[in-house]
C-alpha cells in the first residue's frame, strides 16, 4: 500500500488533486498539521474532481510529533530537492506498505527532518532553471513510478467505465 503523507500543505487544489490521485490508485493519504485552509475548501472538492477527503482512507495529525509517536518506525521517503537519490533509484517492489512524505509548498519538509533521514531523501531531476514542481504533480509523478515498479498491481489496466473495447465500436455522428 502506498502512503503518501503532506506535510503542513498550504494550497487547497493541490490537496484536492493529491485526494484524487489517492482515489485512483488506493493509495492512503496522511496530512501533518498546521494546515493553511480547511479540508472542507470548495477548491478542494473542484480539484479532486468531486471526491472529499472523506472518500478516501486518510489520517490526520495535530503535529509532525503526533505523526513520528504513530508511524516513527517506518521507512520513508523524503521527496526534497536536496535529495542525493533519484527518486527511480530504490526498488520498491520490495516493501508491503511504502511511504512516502512531501512538504510545504513554499517550504519543503524541514532540513531537521531531512538532516536525520539522508539515506532516504530523494528528487525529481529538473534543469538548475527551476527549484521545484508543482506538490500534486510530484505526488503524482512518485505514485505512478511505485506503481510501475509493482506492476500497476490492483488497478485497471483498461478504461473500465465504457469498456475494453470503447475504441473499436462504432459510434453516431
């Protein structure tokens, strides 16, 4: 199962596409509080394309310790720009449950937290033009290359609400 957790998000549509992409993949979403705006934000519901928070398995912490005391023997990765790793790079067909974190959109995850975890620190190679991608297009692009690596397990391979075959059939103009 893929976790993928936020830390202290500040952008309401950015949380509503990570609640999005965690409806189409089955992946669980953990938030670290403070947050910059309620989980209930109408741009939330717009940007995750109807779904709330609600319609997908979640936690909430009050506070980056509350999440440690829970989850703190957990091997997680750290999406950072000062990552040594490509995130690629770990074989992730190898653990059961994955986790990985993401931080504040102006601010990354804190270089406290990063400082302890080195090994696990990873990015998303860019040209030295940009400091970084959009939170929910990194938390798409991390999601879909697990995913890759475990063979898309349990998701649909084919468009399964107008069928296998939607291409092929002959429609009306």
């Amino acid at each position: 199962m893929i976790n993928i957790i936020l830390y202290q998000p500040e952008i309401p549509p950015n949380t509503g596409n990570i609640i999005r992409t965690c409806h189409a993949t089955n992946a669980i979403l953990h938030i670290i509080k403070p947050l910059a705006f309620d989980l209930y934000h109408p741009l939330i519901k717009r940007a995750a394309a109807g779904r709330e928070i609600t319609d997908i398995e979640h936690y909430i912490y009050d506070d980056y310790e509350e999440f440690e005391l829970k989850n703190g023997n957990k091997k997680i990765y750290y999406i950072t720009r000062y990552g040594m790793k490509n995130y690629v790079e770990p074989n992730y067909t190898n653990d059961e449950d994955i986790w990985i974190m993401f931080g504040r959109e102006s601010t990354g995850i804190p270089k406290e937290i990063l400082s302890n975890n080195i090994d696990t620190c990873l990015r998303i190679p860019m040209t030295d033009k940009c400091r970084s991608l959009n939170l929910a297009n990194s938390v798409s692009l991390v999601t879909y290359e697990i995913l890759r690596q475990n063979n898309f397990k349990d998701l649909s391979l084919f468009e399964s609400q107008k069928g296998r075959n939607y291409l092929l059939e002959d429609y009306d103009e």
